[in-house]
C-alpha cells in the first residue's frame, strides 16, 4: 500500500474536549486522534469503510487521508471523551449523551436572561432555559459565546436541545420553531446514507446522515442535486435517491505497496509506470 506509517500528533480540533467524541487510534497508551473522521477508516476488497460503518474490519490496517495523501495508522480505532476511551462509537454516544446535556424541572436562573425558571438545560455546565434555547434556535444562533470563546454546538447537542424544547416549551413556541429541523453550523445533509438520531430516530427528519462542510463533495456529485459528502460520493455508484450515476472517485492506495501509485488517475507513477485505474467507469 503506497501509503506512510506515521503517528498523527493530537491537535486540538475539537471544543471542550470532555463533552465531545473524539476520534483515532490507540496505540501503546497513545491516543492520536484526527481531524477529519469521514475520512479514517479500513480498506477492504478494494473500497474504503469508514471507521463508523457497523462492519468488524478490525484485523485491516487503518487508513486516514489527510492533505491528498494516504496514511496507514498504527494501532486500532477508539473513541474518547474526556480521559475514557471505548470500543465502539455507540458506548461514546451512550455516556455522552448522560453527561452532556440534562434537562432539570427544578428552578434555576438562567446564564443568559438571568430569570429563574421551571424548566432549564444544562450544555457543557451551564444552565439555560428552554424560552432562550428557543430563540437561539429560530435565530440560527446554534452556539454559544463569541469570537475564540465560541462553541458550535454538535450534532448531537442541537439533536438533544430540540428534544428537550418539543419537550418542555408551551404549545405556542414550539409552533414557532423550524419547520425543518435546523443542522449544526458548518454542516449539510449527506442521502448517500441515514443516520437517524434521537429518542426513535426523529432526528435529522431527511433519509440522509448529517457530515460536515468541508466534506462535501462539489464535483461529480449527483447530477440531479442529491449532495453526498466525499465518503459516500466515493463508495457508491449510483445515487440512492433518483439512481444516477456518481462518477465522483479517489484514488485509492496501492496494494501492492508502491510508493507512489495510485496517488492520481492522470499521473504514472514514477516508480512502475502504471496510471491508477477506475473502478467505476469500467464499462
């Protein structure tokens, strides 16, 4: 596999590191997580798995791509929050979801209109009612603090502030909030894949997973305006909404373990001559 062994340094990508999964690999004690999860994962069978994808190809090498280039990753995929490391990202989710936000029916004052009131959520250990969770939402305003104090809130916590909100707000404001369910800043409906989140899987409403921004794939994406992040857009061939075909592809690493093949469908490798063949435009 033309790929570099080479432990990646933590860098610090993501906010409040204790209420958010992190995700990397685990290798002798030392945890090394990524910046960009959509892209860890196994490559098997000549196709790339996210680390995420419910199979057990634990006995694969992992694989990140990072900076137009493939890195193979010592160790094995873990999930942390916090100091606490799990095997899975379900168990992650699991404590997360005890610790990150809580909604109490005692009365307490409120961080940002000072009132004390009946019903309030605490995010990241701070208290807010749910009538200014509720303006936030409608306003878009789907963080907390400014400037380099600023924190967007996950997915995860926009999924369980809405609940509490449909939960706890008078009839009246909950008809004021999104008729479609709002996503976190910075990200944009995947229908490559679904990916239902919440209490029976409300959330996000759309048969799609919710991926970040910068994952997007903007060119040979489906023909027809379905948007699929990279991942998806590079795994499947035909789009599973209208079934068109998505020529979108990445090279993928070589197995035979050329250091330079692969790394592009138009350039031969300097080391055997061969050009990275196509997978889906073979016929």
């Amino acid at each position: 596999m033309p790929v570099t062994t080479v432990p990646l340094q933590p860098q610090d990508v993501y906010i409040n590191m204790s209420q958010r999964v992190e995700v990397g690999t685990l290798h002798n004690g030392h945890f090394s997580p990524v910046p960009d999860p959509q892209t860890l994962g196994y490559w098997y069978n000549n196709q790339f798995y996210v680390h995420d994808c419910g199979h057990d190809f634990s006995q694969h090498p992992v694989v990140y791509y990072h900076n137009a280039e493939w890195y193979t990753l010592p160790g094995v995929v873990t999930y942390r929050v916090g100091n606490t490391f799990y095997r899975t990202y379900k168990e992650a989710i699991a404590f997360l979801n005890m610790s990150t936000l809580a909604v109490s029916t005692i009365r307490k004052r409120c961080v940002l209109c000072q009132s004390t009131e009946a019903y309030t959520v605490e995010v990241f250990k701070k208290v807010y009612c749910v009538q200014c969770l509720q303006k936030r939402v409608i306003n878009g305003e789907l963080f907390f603090g400014e400037g380099t104090l600023r924190k967007d809130w996950s997915v995860q916590v926009v999924c369980e502030v809405l609940e509490a909100l449909y939960m706890h707000l008078p009839d009246n404001l909950k008809r004021e909030l999104p008729v479609c369910y709002p996503l976190p800043l910075e990200h944009f409906l995947c229908y490559g894949r679904e990916e239902k989140m919440g209490t029976g899987g409300w959330y996000p409403g759309r048969p799609a997973h919710i991926s970040g921004i910068r994952n997007k794939c903007t060119e040979e994406s489906c023909p027809n305006g379905h948007d699929l992040c990279k991942i998806c857009a590079n795994t499947l061939t035909h789009c599973p909404q209208c079934g068109s075909f998505i020529p979108y592809e990445e090279p993928r690493p070589d197995e035979e373990g050329c250091t330079n093949h692969c790394a592009s469908f138009t350039k031969a490798c300097l080391t055997c001559g061969q050009i990275a063949e196509r997978r889906k435009r073979t016929n």
